[in-house]
C-alpha cells in the first residue's frame, strides 16, 4: 500500500471520531471509497485521489467546527438575543429617555 494512501485513511479515521454521524459512518463510507479506487495504477490518478480525499478531509474539519460553533453559540444565546430584542429594547429606551428629556425642557438652546 502507498505511504500517501494509508496517510489519508488514518486521516480520515481521526477526523471521523468527531464527525457529527460518528466514526462508523465515516469509516464504512471511507471503505467504500477506498475500494472503488482500488484499480488506479498510474501515479496522476493516485495523486488526483489522494488529493480529493484530502480535500473531502478539509471539508470534513470545517463541519465539525461549523458544528462545534452553532452548539456554543446556542448554549450562550438567549432568547431575546436571537429574535432582535436586544436592540428593539435599546431603541425604545433611548426613544424613551429622549422624550422624557424633552418633557423637561432640557433640549432647549441656550
């Protein structure tokens, strides 16, 4: 077996322990793969498959980050900051004080 090859398919392995599907998908998936490209005999094929498993490994990484992200940011978001409330309550509180101001007479000119 190719030194590249076998790289890619511990790659695969590794990344797929945190893979949202989990490790056997992955694994199974990656097999399945691995034996569909298992005729390639001249070096520009090897290398154009290693280099799209590397690439699918990437791809891998990002939704496992993106993944990671939305489950952080849901933990720490409240409600009213993922309707818009927050800066709905912003604006009417200066809207308030600014008419509260006004009804006191302290934006007049001098």
């Amino acid at each position: 077996m190719n030194p590249r090859v076998r790289d890619l398919y511990k790659r695969f392995i590794v990344v797929g322990r945190d893979y949202p599907q989990g490790l056997p998908f992955v694994r199974d998936q990656v097999k399945a793969a691995f034996r569909r490209s298992a005729d390639l005999s001249t070096d520009r094929e090897l290398n154009a498959a290693v280099n799209k498993g590397r690439y699918m490994v990437r791809e891998m990484i990002a939704l496992i980050q993106l993944k990671k992200y939305r489950t952080l940011r849901s933990a720490y978001q409240t409600e009213e900051e993922s309707s818009g409330g927050a800066v709905a309550d912003l604006e009417a509180r200066a809207s308030a004080a600014a008419a509260k101001d006004a009804a006191q007479g302290r934006n007049e000119p001098q």
